[in-house]
C-alpha cells in the first residue's frame, strides 16, 4: 500500500468501493433485456460498466496518490481544455448527434460527455482560484471575473442541448463561490438573474418543454415523457419493503425507458425494497458526510474548496435523481453516480473522489493549521 492510502480515510474509501461494487451488480439487473434485445446480448452494458469500473479505479488509485496541489496548478489549462472540447462537440456536424443532442466525443471504441470533464475541470479551476482570490472574493471585479468562467461553461453545455446538467453545473459553481467568501447578496443577484432566464429558454425547447407540461400536469396525461415517471413510481410501489430480489423485478422489461440510466434507483427499489433503499441511501449519507468531514480538516481552501465542491456533486446528483425518480422533479437525464451506467461520467466521479481522499491522507499528518478548528474554518469561507 502507498503511503497515501496508508493516510486516507478508510471508511470513505471502503464504502466508495461497496457502491461500485453494488452498481456493477445493478448495472447488469437492470439493462439485461435491453441489451438482448438492442445488441443481442444480455452482458453489453455490464462488459463497458465492467471496464469503465476498471478505468476508475485505475484514476482513482493516481489522484489518491498525487498531491492535490498538483491539481491546482494544472486547473487553469484543465479548465481551458475543457471549455475548448465544449466548443469542438458543439462544432460536430449534426450526424453526430443523439437524440438531437451533441455531448459526446467518441475516442475509438470509447466516447465520454464533455461536460463530465468541464464539471470536474470548474470544481478545480474555482478551488484554486477561490483560494488565490482570498477576501478580495467579495469585490466586484475578482467575484465577476469568477462568474464569468461558471457562465462560459453553463451556457456552452446548455448549448449542447443539455438544460439539466448546466443549471448542476452553475449550482455547484455558484456554492463554491459562497464558501470560497462570496457576498450572499452578489450571489442572490446572479441566481435572481439567470434562472428565470434558463428556465424562459428552456420551454421554448420542444423536448424541456414537453417535459415541464407532463410534469405540471401530473399523471392525468401519461403520454410521452410523462410515460417514465408514471412507471418508475410503478417500480418504486412493486418493491414494497423488502423487494422482489435482484434480477426478478419487471419494470427493465421494456416498462421503463432506459432502466440502466437515468431511472436506477426505480429498478433498484423494485429489487431490493424500501429496506433496501435506505441501506443505499446511508451508504450516501456516510460518502457525502465524510467528504465534508474532509473538507473540514484541509490543510488549506484550496483543499477545503476541492473536497467540498466533489462531495456536493454527488449530493446534488443523488438528491435529483432520486427526485426525478418519485415524480417530484420532471423527468431529465441525471444518473445516480456509482450506481448508473453512466460510461466516461463514473471515471470522473470515482477520480474526483480520488482528489478528496488525497485530501484526506495530507489533513490527517500535522498538515491542518491547529490554531483554526475545523468548523471555524469552513464558517469563515463562507462568511
């Protein structure tokens, strides 16, 4: 074992890999029938899963072991990298689009959304550079030049088509802003300004817009869009409290569109009951609360912004996607991460947390100025 693992957090570290576990599992319950019936065979999305799983902890076992820091100083080529592949998938010709939508870029065999990269690449990009800007976070011009780089990508990935994970995005960028020290009054401002912009544009989309009707109207029209989540809360009722057992529940036989992906946890309630969700849902609880806790214990904000703005992915994407799942958001493409099929996104999930677990090795050894407690710390970025 190196001697950043020997450092880690152990308890993190373990239930990352339960999750992962877990989801490969799941990954196959749930995508079987359409595999055999899309590819002709019942193994398609477990074999990439399988893979893909391989790749992360192959990332996962680099970041645990190189320092941060290091990843600091790469955030701003990372971060214009990033807003570069964002314009290039925008710039694909529109046979390359899916579902009329261009977010991915195919490397051989293997293709990644552009956006999973451009998250990750702005999480490091405003960990540094929140630290850099110091209390001078609360000027006009440091805070707006700041903004201007969460917006660039938002609006680049709302472009793609992708409405869903560009408001994520501007929502994870705008809560590193508060704990990097951001006036709440700049930042009410900016959400006051651009949501109701986001949300003007996007039902003047065909597809967001049918979704925000089906949604509204509830399930007195299931037709369309509003069909998914009208069978995952089927899904989520046939599971009961203990489940029907893995690999027996109905809803992946052609009743939930897409079973593998964006309506997991349907699947997964079906299987494994509300008993079993909610052993899911504290094996969440502990990921997000350790990654806090780490966070917390940084030796330093670019550390403490880095582990905050990782954890808070996956707690924003696990608190959507559960809620799109029981009808109370509308329907919109979020994967529940670890869990998922997600393809290049579990790489960067699992590799962020990678980041916080490197964190974690460094706040553990004397690192941590002892003068500051930990929750006087994390007050004080966002006072």
């Amino acid at each position: 074992m190196s001697k950043g693992m020997a450092r880690m957090d152990v308890g993190l570290f373990i239930a990352l890999l339960l999750m992962l576990g877990f989801g490969i599992v799941l990954v196959y319950s749930s995508s079987f029938a359409l595999a055999e019936q899309r590819f002709g065979g019942s193994e398609f999305f477990f074999t990439r899963q399988m893979v893909r799983a391989t790749l992360a902890l192959a990332g996962f076992m680099v970041f645990i072991n190189v320092d941060y820091h290091f990843w600091s100083r790469m955030s701003n080529m990372g971060y214009t990298v990033a807003v570069i592949l964002l314009l290039v998938v925008l710039a694909l010709p529109e046979s390359a689009a899916i579902n009329g939508a261009k977010r991915w870029i195919s490397i051989g065999p293997m293709s990644f959304q552009v956006s999973d990269i451009a998250r990750m690449a702005l999480i490091l990009f405003i960990a540094r550079h929140g630290e850099e800007a110091g209390v001078s976070i609360r000027k006009h011009t440091v805070y707006l030049r700041l903004v201007a780089t969460i917006v660039a990508v938002c609006a680049l990935v709302f472009a793609e088509p992708d409405v869903s994970t560009s408001l994520i995005i501007g929502l994870i960028g705008i809560t590193m802003l508060f704990m990097a020290g951001a006036r709440v009054v700049h930042l009410a401002a900016l959400m006051l300004a651009v949501i109701p912009a986001a949300l003007l544009v996007a039902v003047k989309m065909p597809h967001s817009r049918l979704r925000i009707v089906n949604f509204i109207r509830g399930h007195d029209d299931i037709q369309a869009l509003g069909y998914q989540a009208y069978q995952s809360l089927i899904g989520l009722g046939n599971g009961g409290l203990f489940g029907v057992g893995i690999g027996k529940g109905e809803q992946k036989f052609f009743y939930l569109p897409e079973p593998h992906t964006d309506f997991v946890i349907s699947i997964l309630g079906e299987e494994i009951g509300f008993v079993g969700l909610m052993i899911v849902a504290t094996v969440f609880t502990f990921i997000i609360y350790r990654g806090m806790h780490i966070a917390l214990k940084a030796p330093d904000k670019t550390g403490q912004l880095m582990a905050f703005g990782c954890t808070f992915t996956i707690a924003i994407y696990t608190l959507l996607h559960a809620a799109v799942a029981v009808g109370v958001l509308p329907t919109t493409g979020i994967p529940l991460p670890l869990i998922s099929y997600g393809g290049m996104g579990l790489v960067f999930t699992v590799c962020s947390m990678g980041i916080v677990l490197n964190i974690s090795s460094q706040s553990r050894f004397g690192m941590v100025d002892e003068g500051i407690r930990p929750a006087q710390r994390l007050s004080r970025l966002g006072s």
